[in-house]
C-alpha cells in the first residue's frame, strides 16, 4: 500500500509541475476587447489596404454603394475550415524569419476576438455591423424569404466582409490576416494573407499561396 501512494504522489507532483501544452480558448463569457493601442495604427491601414475584396472589389458604387463589415473579428474556431495561416501560405524565402513569428503571433493569440471601430479609410460608406445583426444581414442576402422590413434595412450591401485579428511579427513589419466575404450568391473566398511594410506603406504579399 505504501508504494501505491507513493506512485500516485509522485503522478500528482508532476501533474502540477508540467507545463499546460495546448492554450486553452477564453470563456464564453469573455468580452471582446478594442484593438491594442499599439496596434490599432497598423491594422487599421491593412484592413483598410484589403477592403473590398473578392468579389466586392469589382463593383460599382452603383452596385455596392455601402458595405459592411462584421464589427467582431473571427477567431480560429470561427474559421471553417479551421486552417491556420501556415496551413495555407508557404512563408517568402526572403523573409522567413518574420513570417514565422507572425504565425506563433496568432497561435499566442488564435482564440481571441476584438472589436472593431470606425477608423477604416475606405472609398465608400461602411457599417460595422454588430454580432445581433449579422444574422439579418445574411438572411436578407441569401434567405429563402427574409421579408420586406428586413431586405429594405439591408438594400444596397452586397455582403459582409469578416476580418481576423492581425497577427505581427516581433518589429511589426510582417502580418498574417484571415479575411473572408459572405454574398447573395452565397460565395464565401475565406483565405489567409501575408502582408509586409514597405517604409510606412503595407504591401501585400500573397493570396492563397506564396
């Protein structure tokens, strides 16, 4: 009996002592929180840079005069499928060093949502559209029969644009951001991109592939 409770001693020791190996997601009570300080400046001019997006981006301000974008960012387990970045990009071979720590940036941070504010520069007018409305925004695009209330409120929005988080590098010169468009014909273009600043200006690198 006694080398019984030694054993289960010594597993209850290491139990405490091991380091957790998988981060565990926020409680669904968790409030997301507004875009860091530090990095408000440069995710705003990405998602700035990528907006509209495929399909948007080829439509007149006659066919799309306002878009929308979803107010809350997606994180992994919103994503289907649930592909991270390095799962779907191949990182630059002159510059693998800052792709790599833009992945282990999300993978610190690939439960987390935020919230979005009113600071995208844009060349028509956008909404920011709230976790209750999205729901009635899909529904009117691509409902069976949504009703006239709701197709009316949402009258002249294409789709609706949903952003990740952005994920840096340790300088804050590399990004990987996840960015996918929702519309009537019910297309969904979810894919990674991987973005570098050129002096104060952010270039896109990729698309679905490097």
């Amino acid at each position: 009996m006694a080398g019984i409770r030694t054993f289960k001693l010594a597993i209850t020791a290491f139990a405490l002592l091991a380091p957790c190996a998988v981060a565990q997601p926020p409680q669904s009570h968790t409030k997301p929180a507004s875009i860091k300080l530090e990095r408000a400046a440069d995710s705003y001019a990405i998602y700035s840079l990528l907006m509209p997006g495929v399909p948007f981006d080829g439509m007149s301000p006659d066919q799309a005069p306002h878009f929308a974008i979803a107010g809350t960012t997606v994180n992994i387990n919103d994503m289907n499928p649930a592909i991270p970045p390095d799962g779907q990009l191949q990182p630059p071979s002159d510059n693998e060093k800052a792709f790599r720590e833009a992945v282990q940036d999300f993978r610190s941070r690939r439960f987390e949502r935020v919230t979005l504010d009113h600071q995208l520069k844009i060349d028509r007018p956008y909404t920011l559209v709230g976790a209750d409305e999205v729901a009635g925004l899909r529904n009117a695009l691509a409902g069976i029969d949504p009703g006239s209330q709701l197709k009316d409120k949402w009258a002249g929005y294409p789709g609706i644009t949903y952003f990740s988080e952005v994920y840096f590098n340790t300088t804050r010169t590399a990004a990987l951001v996840y960015m996918n468009n929702f519309c009537a014909n019910l297309c969904a273009n979810g894919q990674w991109i991987y973005l570098e600043k050129n002096g104060n200006q952010w270039v896109r690198r990729s698309g679905l592939n490097i």
